[in-house]
C-alpha cells in the first residue's frame, strides 16, 4: 500500500481551516442575530438640550457678573488707594518662637510644612517671598512653580500650602502647629 504523503499535507491543512472558517461564520451569524440594538438618541437629545440651558445660563451669569465685577473693581480701587502699605499683619518673633520651639525669621517660607530651602529658592524666583503672597497664591500657581523645577519635584503635593501660610501671615502660630502635627506631612 503506498501512501500519498503530499496529498495528505494539503488535507492537514485544508480540513481545520474549512472548519475554522465554518466556525467563524457560524458564530458571526449567531451573535449579530442575538444582538439588540439600543436606540439612545432621544436620551442624547435630552442631554444636549440641558447641556444648551445649563451654557445659557452659564454665559448670562457671566454677563451679570462681569457688569458687577466692574462696578465692584472701581470701588475696590478707590478704598485700595485710601489704605497704606503698613496694613500688613505685624510678626511676632517671640509667639512663633514659643509655638515652634525655635527661631522664625518673618517670611520665612520653610515654616510652611513641604517646603525646604530649595523650593523656597524656587517661590522666591517666582516672585512669591512672603507668607502674605504665598497665602494668595492658587495652588495652580504653586504647582506651576513645583513644574519649573522638573520632575524631581513631582512628588511634593502644594494644596496646603497657601492655607499654611496664611496661617502664619495671621500669627495664628499655634493653630499652624496643630495642624501640621495632624495632617501627614502638610497634606490635607
């Protein structure tokens, strides 16, 4: 009995892919005929019309807001030109001693938990010397200035930043340190 080995490769091959392509298309037709078909355009029109209301809303508030920012700013101005530089918030050296346990030089951003000498330098660069300023700063700005200094910085996390500042433009030494030993290193 002689045995065709040539012809018996091609059916090696040709048998499981004809079973295959059966298979595919079985499964194929099966699945497209189980399959429903959700019509969620009546829900899209509803959110697209609440989603036109809400940015009417949006821009008429904004509207009213900026005719009123305006009148606000001009009275702001006229009583920002009656005040003079020395509203500032005096520093006492001895209060911050006594809740620290050490000396506190006025502005001296390292106080604030998460800043070190190198940041400071980075704020400093940045035009942010004093508590007073780095407790109106946004901490979008404090993360842009965390930015500049590359990826080294990525770690440090500024969202208390202001707040701790703020804190020790106001004197409130004591409530600083409570807070620090409350939160995990400055973080809320």
């Amino acid at each position: 009995m002689d045995f065709d080995f040539e012809n018996m490769n091609i059916w090696c091959w040709l048998i499981p892919l004809l079973t295959g392509l059966i298979c595919g298309i079985l499964g194929y037709l099966i699945g497209k005929g189980s399959s429903t078909t959700v019509d969620n355009s009546a829900d899209l029109k509803l959110w697209k019309d609440k989603n036109a209301k809400l940015q009417a809303d949006l821009d008429a508030c904004n509207k009213k807001l900026t005719v009123a920012g305006t009148a606000a700013a001009a009275s702001t101005v006229a009583a920002a030109s009656s005040l003079t530089a020395s509203a500032d918030l005096p520093f006492n050296a001895a209060a911050a001693k006594a809740a620290f346990g050490k000396t506190i030089k006025q502005d001296d951003l390292k106080i604030v938990e998460g800043i070190g000498p190198k940041i400071s330098g980075m704020f400093n660069d940045a035009g942010i010397k004093t508590w007073k300023a780095l407790s109106e700063a946004s901490v979008a700005k404090c993360q842009e200035v965390l930015d500049g200094g590359g990826d080294r910085y990525k770690i440090h996390n500024p969202g208390s930043w202001p707040l701790q500042a703020k804190m020790a433009y106001e004197g409130k030494w004591a409530e600083l340190v409570k807070w620090q030993d409350e939160h995990d290193h400055g973080k809320l």
